[in-house]
C-alpha cells in the first residue's frame, strides 16, 4: 500500500460536516441546517431533488479523491480512517437510496418471501473498491437497508408537517437507531429486542401505523449467498389486538397452546410470541385491557426471553422486539392497580406520545389537506388534487374548521369515505361520559344491575375517593383482600 494520505484542509471541513450529518438524525432541525451546509442553500430533505442534488455533491468531492487514487480507507490511519470510512459509505448510500426503495417497494407487492436484490452485488463490489471488508461490506448493507426502511414507513405512513408530528418521526428514528447512529452501528444493531416501546394516545391517532414503522425496520442481515436479505420485513411485523380476544383465549394467543390443553384444543396452535421473528417484533394493542395474570406470564417473557405454551412445561425462546399500545390512561390505570407497576416498568424502555388530529390542525391548520392528500391516494392508488380539493370544501362546509375530530385520523378517514358516497359529513360528536357515581345510580333505577355489580361499583367510587383498599375496606366493612377482588376487571362488572 502506497503511503498515507493526508486531508486536505478544505477537504477536511467539508468531510466533517459530511461524517457529522451522516450519524444525524433525519428528522430532526440539526440534520436540515447540515445538509444545508453541504449543499450550499436552504433544503426540504423530504424532496427527490434533494436526494439527487446531495448524491450530486458527495459524489462529486469523492470523484476527485478517487482521481488521485485517495478514495480508499487503507490509505489513511487512525482519525482519519474512520472520517473517510464514513464519507464513503455516505456516499455509497446516496447513490444506492433509488436502488433500495425500489426494493422496499418490491418487498412490499412480494410479501413474505425475500425479493431478490439485483443491485448486490455492484454495492458490496464498490464497498471493496473503497478498501472495507468483505464482512463489513455485508453488515453495513443490511444497515443501509434498514436505514431506507426506517426512513420510508416513518415518512410514507405519517404524513404531517406540523411541530407534534415532526417530534412524533424524530422520536420514532431514535427508537429504531437509538439517539446517535454511530452508538447504534457500533453496539446495538443486533441487540435491540431488549428495547420494549409503549405507545400511547388515543383512539384512530395512528399507533398502530407508528408500531408498525418501528416493527418492519429492524436489522436484517443480508444472505450473500442467496443474493437476498435473510427475511422480508413484511413477515417480520406481527400485531395483535388484544381487546378482541374473551380472556380465557388471550394467554394461547400470546403464548399458544397444545392440543388438549383446555375444552375446544382439538389441534396445537403457535402463539404470536412463536411466530415472531428474531429481525422483527409484536406489537400489544390494547395492553392496557390486559388482566393481571397476563401481565405477570408477559412480565416473565420481557425479562427472562422464554415462555411456555398453554398446557405445556416446554419453555420456548422470544426473540424480537416488543411493542405495546393502549388508548387508556396509564396512570389511572396503575393507580387502580389495573396495570401492574414491574410490567409497566419492563414495557417503558421508551414512550411514545401520539398526538391527536385537533393538536395537529390547531399547530397547522393545513395539514388537514395533506392527510385527505394521502387518505384518497391510498383508496384510488393515485393521487388526486381535484377529489382532495371537493372532499376538503365538502369537510369545511360540514363541520368547519373547529370540529374536534374525536376519532382522529381514523375518523377522518371515514369521513372522506362517507363524502365521497353521500357529499356530507355530519360529524360524530363525542358522548360525554357520565361519572362512575351516576352510572351507579343510573343502574340501580334502572334494576339492570346485580348484587355483584352494585357491589363492585361501590367500592370503585369508594377507592376512588379514599385511594386505599383498607379504607374502602373500613367504609363496607370488608375484608381487604375482598375489596380489591372487586377491584380487578374480572371482578368489577359495572365499568
């Protein structure tokens, strides 16, 4: 090898700002002043003409390097190694970022089975050229891949450009690569199933489309051999809403179960936690519906990776990530000891707010078209700026700008629908919900309710009053192991 290179001092300015914006958060005010900087004028680092205008300019700095037979990492040592690594594979990531998300899409139409990558094998022959490894060559792929995959769903599946929106993809990518990239690289980027999310907000605000952009963005590592990744992240993505399931059926759903287990196991059934992958993750909705002993079985999976299907003494592995929403109010919840306080502590590696459609168009009142924009191009499979224009005139005249929107984004999709059958949208108030007390009362006049649940009410209002089980116990003259019997869901009948 020919004596070490030195960077020039210009050189050196501009490949510092390079390295700085590549370990960058994409969705954040940093990485837009960066690329600015690079480029030379303001950007929309969403744009395909910044894409090709950045390719432009790294290329053509390493052009030049390459022209004088600099542009190889073993020509340099030390700091300066690690500088030029970076800007290479910057580079390399610029140029192939079509070639990827032609892929995702790919993937996507394919489904499960891995697409084929026809572009391999001219990627990893340049990351050679560039004097990197063969085996680091691979991993890294996989890290531009899952890079583009990260940066497509958070983009495609959450369109919005107001200040809560914004926040909502740049807390996603930080989950994904955690909050520096180059922390993520060098340690963690097979070591993220440890990391539990929990997503709150609620109903129809789009939990499920963010569990989804962290779900099928991964890691996964690409099969040379085969000339495919080893798994589509089309079957690395497993939801499962928990609400949906009668109590007794939630556990071999989870978990599953052997044949004979219980009355009705004709045949075994494999639990999502078995199905899942070790590139991919489950996503809990309506965790806060879960009952305790639930909660204690996944309490076990998060902290010790194994679990037992129903009827069986066999522990199985979990590998994959986990993550859980709930549209409830966590702190109620756990207040009520509802939700258990060491299973909350295991799911909250991170939480993630989803702001609702009202804080949304209040912070950018035109955001409103933007997601009627991508609401109708997803039911006709193109966009179409005359139906957005009709169905927004149609929204304005209906409800105007103030309506409250209390099904979210999911409402509105509803509503588009509804305009485009009927040309009218009346809006769905939101009932309001009477106090525990009154439906109590609203129930005993009603003669609709048992002993148990008049019961079982009682101590409610009582609890929530007194805020202790052995107060409420003073109060009726109970047991307190019997009041917080009524306590739990399975015992309180009324709410």
């Amino acid at each position: 090898m020919a004596t070490r290179a030195r960077i020039e001092p210009a050189d050196r300015d501009f490949f510092a700002v390079v390295s700085q914006t590549a370990f960058c958060n994409p969705f954040s005010e940093e990485r837009v002043a960066l690329d600015a900087k690079i480029v030379g004028h303001p950007v929309d680092v969403f744009s395909e003409t910044h894409l090709d205008e950045m390719t432009q300019v790294i290329c053509g700095r390493v052009q030049k390097l390459e022209a004088d037979g600099l542009a190889d990492v073993r020509r340099y040592s030390g700091a300066d190694r690690e500088l030029m690594q970076t800007v290479f594979l910057f580079e390399l990531f610029h140029v192939f970022c079509r070639a990827m998300d032609q892929l995702i899409l790919d993937q996507v139409k394919l489904g499960v089975e891995p697409a084929a990558v026809k572009f391999a094998g001219e990627l990893l022959g340049r990351m050679h050229r560039r004097g990197i490894g063969a085996a680091e060559s691979v991993r890294f792929f996989g890290i531009f891949y899952q890079l583009r995959r990260a940066f497509h769903f958070i983009v495609r599946g959450l369109v919005g450009a107001s200040p809560c929106m914004r926040e909502l993809r740049r807390h996603l990518w930080q989950n994904v690569f955690t909050q520096e990239v180059r922390l993520y690289e060098r340690y963690l980027w097979d070591r993220m199933e440890d990391f539990s999310t929990l997503l709150l907000g609620e109903t129809g605000t789009g939990k499920g489309t963010a569990a989804a952009a962290i779900g099928r963005s991964g890691y996964i590592p690409f099969d040379e051999k085969q000339g495919r990744f080893a798994e589509s992240f089309m079957r690395g993505f497993i939801a499962l809403n928990l609400s949906q399931f009668p109590e007794m059926l939630i556990e071999s759903e989870l978990f599953g179960h052997r044949k004979g287990a219980f009355t009705g196991a004709v045949e075994a059934h494999q639990g999502v936690l078995a199905r899942c992958s070790p590139y991919g993750a489950i996503f809990l909705d309506e965790i806060g519906d879960v009952p305790a002993p639930v909660q204690i079985k996944l309490l076990q999976v998060l902290q010790e990776r194994t679990f037992c299907p129903v009827g069986s003494h066999e522990a199985a592995r979990f590998r994959g990530r986990v993550i859980a929403a709930t549209n409830r109010r966590l702190e109620t919840l756990r207040a009520s000891n509802l939700f258990r306080d060491d299973f909350f502590y295991r799911l909250c590696s991170d939480v993630i707010e989803v702001p609702p459609l009202r804080q949304r168009l209040h912070e950018k009142p035109e955001e409103l078209r933007q997601l009627l924009e991508h609401v109708l191009a997803g039911m006709i499979g193109e966009p179409a700026k005359d139906l957005t224009s009709r169905v927004e005139a149609a929204l304005q005249r209906a409800v105007g700008a103030d309506y409250p929107w209390p099904g979210n984004v999911r409402e509105l999709e509803q509503a588009a629908r509804r305009i485009l059958l009927t040309g009218d949208y009346t809006g769905s108030a939101r009932p309001k919900s009477a106090s525990l007390k009154d439906q109590l009362v609203a129930g005993i006049e009603a003669g609709t309710l048992d002993a148990d649940a008049i019961l079982a009410g009682y101590c409610r209002v009582l609890y929530e009053k007194e805020g202790t089980y052995e107060a409420v116990a003073r109060r009726t003259k109970l047991d307190w192991r019997t009041v917080k019997s009524w306590l739990q869901p399975a015992g309180n009948t009324l709410v």
